[in-house]
C-alpha cells in the first residue's frame, strides 16, 4: 500500500472510529491512530480513543471488547493488515497526559532504556 494511501486509510479508521455506536455505550469525543510495536517488535497500530466517562465502577468488559472487536473489524474492512491496539481515555485523562509528555521529567529512564535496547540486540 502506498504511503498516501495508508495515510487515508489510517485517517479513515480514525473517522470511522468516531462514528461507531455500540448500545449502551459512552459517547466517543474523538480517536487517532498512531504507529505502534508490539511485545514482539511487528508492525501494529494503536487507536487513542477519548470517551465519555464512565460511572464509579468504570467501562464494562462488555463495551471494551466490543469496542476494540469492532476497530479491528473497521481496520480489516479498510485493508489495513496490522493488529490495532485500543487505549481509551477520558477528555481529562488525555489531557493529563499530554501535559506529562510534554514536561520535562526528572526521573529520567534513559539508562534503563539503554540497557533493555543493548539486551534486545544481544550486545553486553
């Protein structure tokens, strides 16, 4: 598939996305896709969809596994091959994270970072 055309398909997930309607379901605000490794290193995507919120006791597995079935039903049906992955987030809760990623941290990771990549490589 060519790169303009797996742009479209990937901005076409994410309208369709926007649009399912599963019943009893909490209004989805917005979705993105975005590229993404699994545990084993292949190709996957992920879609950040941003939710209503749920009541005290949270999203039922019911809706969860709807949901994330029928983004990869969407995906199949708009011949995208890759797994897609499915995080949800509230309006707030996506807003929380954007301001963490964009601050500077100072519990920094990088030494361990570095130590998971040489591992993964077989270097010592």
């Amino acid at each position: 598939m060519s790169m303009k055309r797996r742009d479209k398909a990937l901005n076409d997930l994410a309208e369709a996305i926007r649009n399912v309607r599963l019943p009893d379901a909490p209004n989805i605000q917005g979705a993105f896709i975005e590229p993404h490794l699994d545990v084993d290193g292949e190709a996957a995507l992920k879609a950040v969809i941003i939710l209503d919120a749920p009541d005290e006791d949270g999203w039922s597995a019911d809706f969860t596994h709807a949901l994330r079935k029928e983004v990869n039903r969407l995906a199949t049906g708009l011949d995208i091959d890759e797994h897609v992955y499915v995080t949800l987030f509230t309006q707030e809760d996506f807003e929380a994270r954007k301001e963490s990623d964009d601050s500077p941290q100072d519990n920094s990771t990088g030494a361990i970072d570095d130590a998971l990549t040489k591992d993964q490589q077989g270097r010592p």
